[in-house]
C-alpha cells in the first residue's frame, strides 16, 4: 500500500522545544514516578518535571526480549515515526515520556500502532486542546 503513511500523515509538525531522553536515571524516574498506559503495540510512560521546566523530553526503549537487533530497530523505527506524525498535539511542556516498544509493533499495522499512541496519550492526558471548532 504504497503512500499509506502519507494518508495517514495530517503531520503535526515536531515541537522545536521538544528533546531526547539520553540518561538512563531519567529513564527510571518516568518508570518510578510517572504515569504509564499499556497498549497493544506501544506502553506510554509520561511524568511531569515541574512546573519550572519548560519542553519536552522523550525517549524509546525496546527490551531485548522482543527480538534480536533487527526487530528492536524496526520497532524503535515505527515507534518514533508514529510520535513524528501524530504526538505533537498531545504532548505538554515539562514533561519527560519513555515509548516502550512491544513485540506486537513488528507485526501490528502502522495505523495500529498510531492509534494506540493517540489512545495512550488521551489516557494519560485527556483530549488534545482544540484548535478551532465549528459549534
């Protein structure tokens, strides 16, 4: 299906505050202190920094139990692609979260897998703030 990740892409263009999460102790804080939603495909940790940080930080994490090097990749891949499309929306400044890949991911459609994103994200949020609405 070639041009389904286009279709899918109402790209919500990245966040320029937005960062990585690098240091292994920021990702056990966001697993000790955070909040965190399990999907099929994806779980989503998120945890609030304080009030006096501004940004956002996120990391992706893949146990080696879900496959060997290839399919951690591939998974790490899908994962970070469906954040790149569809997360700004949801995502709130001075917060830290960590998308923990499941082995679900290799063989779970992509609009899967951005649906339980978007899905793990509203748990974890509540709705995305609208933008403009006709009512």
């Amino acid at each position: 299906m070639p041009g389904s990740a286009s279709a899918l892409a109402e790209s919500v263009a990245p966040d320029a505050s937005s960062e990585r999460l690098r240091r292994r102790a920021d990702f056990l804080k966001a697993a000790r202190s955070g909040r965190k939603v399990a999907m099929r495909s994806l779980v989503l940790q998120a945890r609030h920094r304080g009030e006096d940080q501004a940004g956002v930080r996120i990391g992706f994490t893949v146990s080696r139990k879900v496959g060997n090097a290839v399919e951690r990749n591939r998974v790490r891949r899908r994962l970070r692609e469906a954040v790149r499309l569809r997360a700004g929306s949801f995502m709130r400044a001075g917060y830290d979260y960590v998308v923990i890949g499941r082995r679900a991911a290799l063989t779970t459609p992509f609009a899967r897998i951005v649906t339980d994103l978007e899905t793990a994200f509203r748990k974890i949020h509540g709705a995305p703030p609208e933008k403009a609405s006709d009512q």
